[in-house]
C-alpha cells in the first residue's frame, strides 16, 4: 500500500472484513456505498454475475438536475431515495447494505434511510 494513510489502511482492514460476510445474489443483491470528501455514490450489485444492476450518485444528470440542498447528510439522504426509486423500478425490493469499512453513522445512515423510504428492505 506504499505510502497509503494510516485511516485509508484500517478502512480497507474493515472492508475486507465486512465483504467477507456479504455477498449479493439475485434475490438479495448488495447495495454498496461509498462517500468521498465532497460526493456520495450508490450501486445496487449481482455478486453472482458481477453486473451493476442499477446506482445513483450527486453526480448524476437527474440528481443535479433536481438540486438537492442543504447539508452533506440531506444530500445523502435524497441520492438514496433515488437508487431506491430505480431499484424498485427494476423490480427489486431486497437488498443487503455494503457500509465499504465506513461506519454506519452520519452520510451513510442517512443514505439507508433514504433507500428504506423509497420502499427498499435490508
């Protein structure tokens, strides 16, 4: 990992940890999430054939188009609302949430909880 941040490090131990447990099927695919400084992105994802079934990010043209203000966890909040809209859409209902080594607090509850609104269940 060469001159990687120790913070990067013990996400990445986490991750591994946690993706080791969790794997999505075409009845229960995995929702994984990632946040960055500034963006969140979303992907629903068949494990079994390695396909993205559907995702949703604030960089999407929908996304930006709506302008969803306010604070960080807001936005969040309104990206899972969206991939939860076309996960249902697609006909999917189950998912099993991928926190990425993040933990389950701030951004990432909010973006759930988007997602369970929208009709998702995990």
């Amino acid at each position: 990992m060469g001159n990687t941040s120790p913070r990067l490090k013990s996400r990445l131990k986490r991750k591994k940890r946690i993706r080791k447990n969790i794997f999505g099927n075409q009845d229960r695919p995995r929702l994984s999430v990632f946040r960055s400084s500034k963006h969140i992105y979303a992907q629903i994802i068949d494990d079994t054939c390695s396909s993205t079934l559907v995702s949703a990010s604030t960089l999407d043209k929908e996304f930006r188009e709506n302008k969803a203000e306010g604070k960080k966890a807001e936005i969040a909040k309104a990206v899972g609302n969206l991939v939860g809209k076309r996960a249902l859409d697609k006909g999917i209902k189950k998912v099993v949430l991928d926190r990425n080594g993040f933990l389950y607090h701030g951004r990432i509850k909010a973006l759930s909880d988007g997602a369970r609104e929208a009709g998702l269940n995990f």
